[in-house]
C-alpha cells in the first residue's frame, strides 16, 4: 500500500489541539462586552439565587469619596475585595458585595464653591438663610450623583460584581436618618459634650479638621527665643528671665504657662558680653537647660558664664510675667512654671513655651495642673485669641485684628507684629528660620492653625454606667479582632490608647447635622420623643429638614420652653457617617449581616474608617463591628516614589485597561505584597502581561486537547502512574488555595499556579504526554486517562482562577462548556480522597530529578546543534543510586524524557559524561537514535515499516491509523 501511504495527510489523523479561543487575548475589547454581558444576564440577582441558604460571608465595602475618577489606589483596593468575594462565593458561601459611597463633606462643597461660584465670579449664597442652604445641599448632592455613576461604572469595568444597581449612599435620606440615629443615642447616653479644646483649623476652608483630613509637608517658618521675667524670686533669679523658642510667633499672646522637665538640668546664667542688635545685654540674667546654654547663645551672638545650677523644687517654685505684660491693658495674669514629660533637651532652650489654645500637649499639660493652679488663685480659663479667619480677638489684647494666616493660606501680618512688640518691649532673645514639617489640609493644601474654639465632642474616658469607658471598650473590641497583617492590631491599639476626646462638629453646610438642642450651658435636650420627631424627618424628606424654614419649632414641640434651647447647626464630621455605615448597610438590609466579617482599606484607614468605625459601633454596641480587618500599602512608581502629576509618574488603571486589560491589572495585584507598597508602571505591568500570556496558552492547549475528549473517567487506580501523579498535585494545590484564599495570601495561590502551570503543565506533563494524546490509538487507556486528569486540571485551574482573572477564566468556560451560564456560578471542585498519594509523589519526585540531569544533557546538544529535537536522542543513563534505580523500575522513561530511546545501568559513568551537582550519582552520556523516523509521530524507531499496509510509520502508529479507519 505504498502509493496508498503516500497520499495519507498524518497530521489529520492526529488528535491534535481544537479550539477558537485565540492565542491573543484581545482583553481591552473582550472585556467591556463581557462586563455588558453579565449586566444583560443579571449575573449579580442570578449569584444571589444560587447562593440562596448559605452561610453568608459579608464585606463591608470601605465607602470611596464620591468627587473624581478612580485611580490606581481604587483600583487595588477594589481588586482585593472583589476577589476575597468571589473566592469565598466559590466555596459555599453567600458573599453577597454591596459597594457603597460617602457623599458628604468639604471636597465636595469645595468644589460647588469653586465651580458653580469663584469660577463664575459669583458670590456664594448665604447659607443662614434657609432656602439657600436647602439649594446649595441640593446642588452638593448632584454633584456626588454624577461621581457616583462614573466611578460605578469604572469599577464595574475592573470586573468587580456587586450590587451596583442599589449601593448604599451617606446621603440616601435613610442613611441619613440612621446616622443622626446614632448621634442621638451617643446623646442620650450622655457621651456628647459641648467643650472647648484646641482643634486643627482650615482658615481657608473654614472648618475643624480630623486627624485623617491632614497631610504633612515641609515649610520655612520664623522662630523665636522669647524672655520671661522671673517675678517674685529672690537673690539671683530677683531679675532673670526664663527663655522659651517656638516656631509660631503668633501663638505667644496666648501663653499662659511654661513646661519645664524635672528629668533636665537646668542652669542660671549671666551675660558677659553681646554682639547682637537687639535682645540681651551684658548683665542679664538667663535660664537654660544646661545642655542648650551654649547653642542658644550663638543664636544671639553672646556670651555668658553659668552662675549655678537650679534644683528641681526650685524650677517648681519659679513664676514668671508675660512678656507682654501691659499691652493694650492685657497679659496681667502670672506664668507658672509647670513639669511636663513632653519636654526634652534635645532642642531649643529647655523650656516650652504653652499655649493651651493652640495646641493638644499645651492644652493637657495645662489641664491636669488646674486644680493646682486654681488653688493658687491662677485663673485657669482659656482664651479665645483667634476666631475662624485665623484674625486676632479681644482675647489677644494689643493685636486685635491681625491675622495668622489669610484666606489663600498666606501667612498674614501676625508673625512680625508679634516680634516687633518684642523687640520693643526687650523681650526677644533672638530671632531666626527653620525648615520643619508642618501640617496642611490634604483638600486645599493649605497650612492650618490650632485654635481654641467651641466644638461637640464623645468623651473617651467617660464612665458608661456599667465599668467600661468608650476607650476600654474600643480597646477590647481590638483585641477581639483579627488582623492582617498582623502589625495593624498594634497600630490601631496605640491610636486609641492615645487620642484626645473624639471631635465630631464641623463649620460647614453639606453633611448630617448634630441635630441636637442645647442650653446656653452645652447641656444637651434628652428627650426621645424630639428626636423620634427628627429621624423620622430625615427619613422621609432627608437631613435638609433640619435647616428647614421653622425646623426648630416644629422639633421641639410644646412641651419645651424654645427660648431656653439653641438648635445647634453643626454638622457631623463625615468619619462618623463612614463609622455609621454599618448600622444602615450591614442592620439594614436582609441580604447582609451585622458585624461584618471583613473590612479591608489602605493602611492610612487605622487612623481613617476603621478608627471611626470602631468608636462609632463601641460607644452604641460595646463592640466593633467588624471580625476581622484587613490592610494594603499604598501605590508608587516604579522607582518607589510617590505618584504625582507634577512628576508624570502617574499610571492610571484606565490607561491600563486601555492598553493591555484589567485581567492584566488584576494579575498584578495578585502577584504583589499588598500588605506593603506596591509598585507600578509600565514594565512592572509587561511582566505581568508576559506572565499571564503563558497562562492563558496553558488554557488555551488544555481547551484544544479536550476538544477531543468523550468524558470518560477512570478510577484512579487504573490510571498510569503519571496520571495519578498530576491528581496527587491537584490534591495539593486544592488545599494550598482554599488555605490562602481563607489567608487572604493571593500572592502565594498566584505563585503557585502560575509555576505548576509553567513548570509542572506546560515544561513537564503536557510535553511527556502530547505524543500519547496526539499519536496514540482511540482505545488507548494512556490517551483517555491523560483526557480524564487533563479535564480535572481545567475545571479546577480555571475555577481557582475565576475570583482573580474573571474574564479570561469565563472566557475560557464558556468555551469548553457553551451551554454553561458563567464560571462565577460554579463552585471550586470536590478532589476526592484518593487522589492524595504521598508515596507516589516520593517516588516520582526521584523520577524527575533522573529526568533533570537528562534534559540537561539533552540541551546541550541541541544547543551544540548535534541533535535538532530530543526525538533524535537516545540517551545512556548512569545511575548508581539503589532508590533511584528501583524508582525507574516499570517507567516508560524515554517517553518521560521525550527521546526515541534509553538506556539505564547501575555503573558509574565515564568522566566526561554529563553531570549535575544537585543529582549526584547520576551521569549521562548523549548517544543519537537508531532506526527510522516515523512519518506521523517523529519518533526515531526500529520498527518503521514493520507493517506493511503503513510502510512509513512505527508499529504503534500503524495500529492506530487501522484502528481510526475503522471509526
């Protein structure tokens, strides 16, 4: 049958690979149709249906702010959740995603000011008035509903599933019933106070900022060393004066104490001799710690001797004038001299000066000395030296209308009208600049001031009529929780041991009001049958009611006297609407579930949502409301500098989208440490589109090999040695990443599936067993086991991948299965038993280290160009290696080794023979194939032609070439 064999194409008699799904992803086209697709199915209602009963896995959705598109940092954090969700979906769970937004706040009434009034040259509206306030909320609120739907959109585009068409909203009229709801029951426990502490202070936004809204950046300040006179003190110190430095001029008509250490030595000394133009003259008397005397007179170009040294009890005893003493009839009040652990010597003079309206230590330092003082008939009242445009008050006597800083957030005229009086009045030691951290608003960019102005707070240390304080139960609720990484719980432990009373009021108009009466006392009206009034307003017509035309009357009712209580128009700070979210999201809806398995933010949030979160759901629930928390670093470039616009170093996920998929962003979240920074740019995200076009050709041989496939299965122990192998593996991956995903380690699933894909699929068992599967006969077992565990391996890799790459993996299941819904309805596969098998994975580990030194040898004749492909090879293999030798017993090892033949004995080889260090006692010596190539599978054989009807091929292909004529 020569003329008969001539004519046969082989390469259609070969189960070679099938498939339409492309080689070349195509993802920023493919994707948006898919995202189109599951929106057209209602992927999202079908995922609740399937889940329906199960037990439910709720993340609480961090709410992002409402005014921009996505960047990067939205990207990752939206990657990380939605994949914690389909992970835990795909493993029995309701993991029901409601994503959520915070709409109220300054960004958003800053940018209403600035379009709809600066840039049009407009004035903006006066909010006191009722009907203007109602109408700017009003236009605020659009603004965020246009932000909203853009934003939704962009994450929905990064494949991220939830429950978009109904997300949860601040600013939905319940939620903004719910949140004044939690205020008032913080009020009804009487944990609300009206006091009056020094807070951070925008004068260009005009309104109290949270520790969250500021940002740190360098500037150039003036500094001062300031005398104060010593009054009252005998003999020596009859006419010295205390020196103190400070690097806010401005603060220094607010003095009204300065710290000491008594852990510091401190000296007297006496000026000898000064070159200076102003300031201290030869005779004067001055008090230093010792270890600042000398640096601090080279800033006043003097010199002194030290007189002696000063005892703690008599640094105690010290008392001193202001310098400003007399000015404009003002600053009559003694200074005392007050021990404060904050004080060190490391700079300045020793001595710092206090301000208890401009600063938290000053105001505590000054706080827990009042009894004292008060017993020493010292007035312990605190001033109000500036109002809310950063300008000098009465309290400031001989400065009024000076301003600190100006609307622009310039420095205003302060600085220097305070020096110049000092320099006047010969209080001014010496003057100079420095360059330090200072803190700005993260929205203006501006500086901000500390100032002493009356605001709501939540007692911290307050007792709760039942032992526990809002501090020891946040502090418990930390305790309680779980953590990763691990490092937060310590971070957010020390946060909460060490913050001030919690302030809640801010000076704007777009939030939830602090919808609560007070007298002229701060006292707070108790009474539930107003506040049922007000929540139930805020539920029907939204928190606009509260400023409404006769809102006060229509609250308070008749059964109070109205001229005895002020409706107080603050509004909340906007962390305690994204603390309360949990009551109208995770209580609210019957979909979820109250406390929330997982939150899951930046790191930044330790001291941002989960801080509010907790002390929000401890002061009205004792308890967090969340199990666990979970944190991720921040984005840099690739150099691992902070993005900025200026710089150009910014890569944005849409452009990343545009260019290569979000696939390809999403892989390169999964393969990064989020718990760290995580950099970004444009060769970081080539290695991840190399590394996922591997991946995907793994997928895509898999996909054309079972095109092939009748859907046969074989118990395992009648499988081939190698078959079951690759189940034993399975078996193991199956455990490593159910245990990772429960872990939240993504990297070390990605790691894992990626190399078996590479090293253990594609470089190992698809290569050994392609002649099987292409060549052999139809009723091969080896080609239908190697179907059978082929089949397992895509299920279960394209389902373990699905939460990470859900659009290649749906892409990839709706190929194999056309009739199928979606991936993401599936369930990780069940491995059974069985499967696991230690002892053959032993032995086939011994296997394959024989097979490395092979291949090893093998390269470097194909590299030499001496053989062309493996097939042309029959090699030698040396091994004296009972364990190995015994492990090679029964294996078809030139198939494994992909030769046309091999030899193995138990000598040693020759010396020249090809070793590795890491195998020993193996050795290979290349030999080339003898016989005949066959026409169909390549393999060099002896029996090429031993049938006479197939004269070019091997016997093994003859048989199957009769066998598929026949079918």
């Amino acid at each position: 049958m020569t003329d008969t064999a001539e004519k046969i194409d082989y390469s259609k008699t070969l189960y070679l690979p099938e498939t339409d799904f492309p080689m070349r992803a195509g993802l920023p086209q493919k994707e948006p149709e898919t995202v189109a697709r599951w929106q057209q199915m209602g992927l999202y209602k079908k995922l609740r249906a399937s889940a329906a009963g199960r037990e439910k896995f709720v993340l609480h959705d961090g709410p992002p702010y409402a005014n921009g598109n996505i960047h990067i940092g939205h990207a990752l954090n939206k990657i990380l959740k939605d994949v914690i969700n389909r992970s835990f979906q795909m493993r029995g769970f309701d993991a029901n995603y409601v994503p959520g937004w915070d709409c109220h706040g300054l960004p958003i009434e800053w940018k209403i000011e600035e379009e709809n009034y600066r840039a049009k040259g407009k004035a903006k509206p006066d909010l006191k008035q009722a009907d203007a306030m109602i109408e700017f909320r009003k236009e605020c609120r659009a603004y965020a509903e246009k932000w909203i739907k853009i934003q939704g959109d962009e994450f929905k585009r990064l494949g991220i599933e939830g429950d978009f068409d109904n997300p949860y909203l601040t600013m939905n009229f319940h939620a903004e019933s719910r949140i004044a709801g939690e205020l008032l029951k913080i009020a009804m426990s009487g944990q609300l106070y009206r006091g009056s502490k020094p807070i951070m202070w925008s004068v260009v936004e005009r309104t109290a900022l949270a520790e969250a809204e500021v940002e740190y950046h360098d500037v150039e300040s003036d500094m001062i060393w300031v005398k104060f006179p010593v009054v009252g003190g005998a003999g020596e110190l009859a006419d010295a004066h205390v020196v103190i430095w400070t690097t806010t001029p401005w603060t220094i008509p607010g003095n009204r104490a300065i710290a000491y250490s008594p852990k510091v030595a401190y000296g007297l000394y006496e000026i000898t001799a000064a070159e200076n133009d102003f300031g201290p003259q030869p005779g004067e008397k001055l008090i230093f710690a010792d270890a600042l005397a000398e640096e601090s007179a080279k800033k006043a170009k003097l010199t002194f001797q030290r007189l002696r040294g000063l005892s703690a009890d008599e640094m105690a005893g010290i008392t001193a004038a202001h310098p400003l003493k007399g000015l404009g009839g003002g600053y009559e009040f003694a200074v005392p001299l007050l021990p404060g652990d904050h004080v060190t010597d490391d700079a300045g003079t020793g001595f710092v000066h206090t301000a208890p309206s401009h600063g938290r230590e000053d105001f505590e330092a000054w706080m827990s000395s009042a009894k004292q003082l008060e017993a020493k008939g010292i007035d312990t009242r605190i001033p109000f030296p500036v109002d809310d445009s950063g300008t000098y008050t009465s309290d400031a006597p001989g400065f009024e209308g000076a301003r600190v800083m100006d609307d622009n957030g310039k420095k205003g005229d302060a600085n220097e009208r305070v020096i110049k009086t000092l320099i006047e009045r010969n209080a001014l030691f010496a003057r100079g600049r420095l360059k330090h951290s200072y803190p700005h608003s993260w929205r203006s960019k501006k500086p901000i001031i500390f100032r002493n102005t009356p605001q709501w707070f939540v007692y911290m240390d307050k007792d709760l009529k039942d032992g526990t304080t809002l501090r020891t139960r946040a502090l418990k609720a930390i305790d309680d929780t779980r953590f990763v990484p691990a490092a937060g719980q310590n971070r957010l432990r020390a946060m909460i041991e060490q913050r001030p009373d919690w302030v809640l009021s801010r000076q704007r108009a777009w939030g939830v009001p602090i919808c609560v009466f007070a007298d002229e006392d701060g006292n707070v009206l108790q009474d539930a049958d107003v506040n049922a009034r007000i929540l139930e307003a805020f539920d029907v017509e939204g928190a606009d009611a509260w400023f409404a035309e006769g809102a006060k009357d229509r609250f308070l009712g008749n059964g109070h006297d109205h001229a005895k209580w002020t409706q107080v128009m603050d509004i909340l700070d906007v962390w305690f609407d994204s603390g309360s979210t949990h009551t109208f999201t995770l209580e609210d809806r019957p979909d979820l579930k109250w406390p929330a398995d997982l939150y899951l933010e930046g790191s930044d949030q330790h001291r941002g949502w989960f801080h509010s979160s907790l002390l929000e759901s401890a002061a009205t629930r004792g308890r967090a409301p969340y199990n666990a928390v979970l944190t991720h670093g921040f984005t840099m470039d690739e150099k691992g500098e902070k993005m900025s616009k200026s710089k150009g170093n910014v890569t944005s996920p849409q452009e990343i989208m545009k260019d290569a998929g979000a696939d390809i962003l999403r892989l390169w979240v999964m393969t990064s440490d989020y718990a760290d920074d995580l950099r970004v740019g444009k060769t970081i995200i080539q290695t991840n589109v190399d590394a996922y076009r591997k991946l995907r050709n793994t997928i895509r041989w898999m996909l054309g090999t079972l095109a092939h496939d009748k859907g046969e299965t074989f118990a395992v122990s009648e499988m081939p040695e190698l078959e079951q192998l690759m189940l034993h593996r399975l078996a193991e991956l199956d455990q490593l990443v159910r245990e990772n995903y429960d872990a939240f380690d993504f990297k070390k699933i990605a790691r894992a599936l990626i190399d078996f894909a590479n090293v253990e699929l594609s470089a190992f068992y698809f290569d050994v067993r392609k002649d099987a599967l292409y060549c052999d006969a139809p009723s091969s077992l080896r080609r239908r086991a190697s179907l059978h565990v082929i089949r397992a391996i895509f299920d279960c890799m394209v389902t373990w991948l699905a939460p990470m790459l859900p659009f290649t993996t749906e892409e990839a299941w709706l190929s194999r299965n056309p009739d199928a819904v979606s991936v993401h309805l599936e369930q990780f596969p069940t491995i059974p038993a069985d499967w696991k098998n230690e002892a053959l994975a032993e032995k086939w580990k011994k296997i394959r280290a024989v097979r490395t030194v092979v291949t090893g040898a093998l390269e470097i004749e194909r590299k030499d160009k001496r053989i062309g492909s493996s097939l042309e090879a029959a090699p030698v293999v040396h091994i004296t290696d009972a364990e190995l030798l015994k492990a090679l017993e029964g294996q078809d090892f030139e198939e494994i080794c992909i030769t046309s033949g091999i030899t193995i004995d138990g000598s040693e080889g020759p010396v020249d023979a090809f070793r590795l260090p890491e195998v020993p006692l193996v050795s290979v010596e290349p030999k080339l194939a003898e016989g005949t190539k066959c026409a169909r599978s390549w393999r060099i054989t002896t029996d090429v032609g031993s049938d006479p009807d197939y004269p070019d091929v091997s016997a093994r292909d003859a048989a199957a070439l009769r066998e598929l004529a026949v079918q």
